[in-house]
C-alpha cells in the first residue's frame, strides 16, 4: 500500500522513478537517499547496513512492489 508520504517522494522524482521503472536507468542518488528514509525502519538491519544484503537492490524491490 502506497502511503501519503511515498506519494510525495514519487511526485517530486517523477522522471527518476518513470525511467528506473522502465529500466532505463539505475535510481537516481537524490531519489535513493529518499527512498532509504523511507524504507530504512522495514528493512532487515543487516541489509539496511549493507553486510547481509544490498539496500539499493531491497529498495528497488520494494519500490516495485509498492508501485503495483
């Protein structure tokens, strides 16, 4: 579920997000920065830290999911 502040990131990196979502390009750094506030208190802390796992790849699957 899209929350209001999602939203808002979304509406202010709209050209970042339509070009990652079309496979374009990677995340922007401005819109990953974002998106790792936004995400930082789901993800595993492992992963958040980056020693168990990628954070740029948990959020652009999150971001996905988000976005269905």
């Amino acid at each position: 579920m899209m929350t209001t502040k999602l939203k808002l990131i979304i509406e202010k990196h709209g050209l970042d997000v339509a070009a990652f979502l079309d496979g374009d390009v990677d995340i922007s750094e401005h819109l990953y920065k974002e998106l790792y506030e936004y995400y930082v208190d789901e993800m595993p802390y492992g992963t958040a830290k980056a020693r168990d796992g990628d954070p740029y790849q948990w959020i652009a699957h999150a971001l996905y999911e988000d976005l269905r």
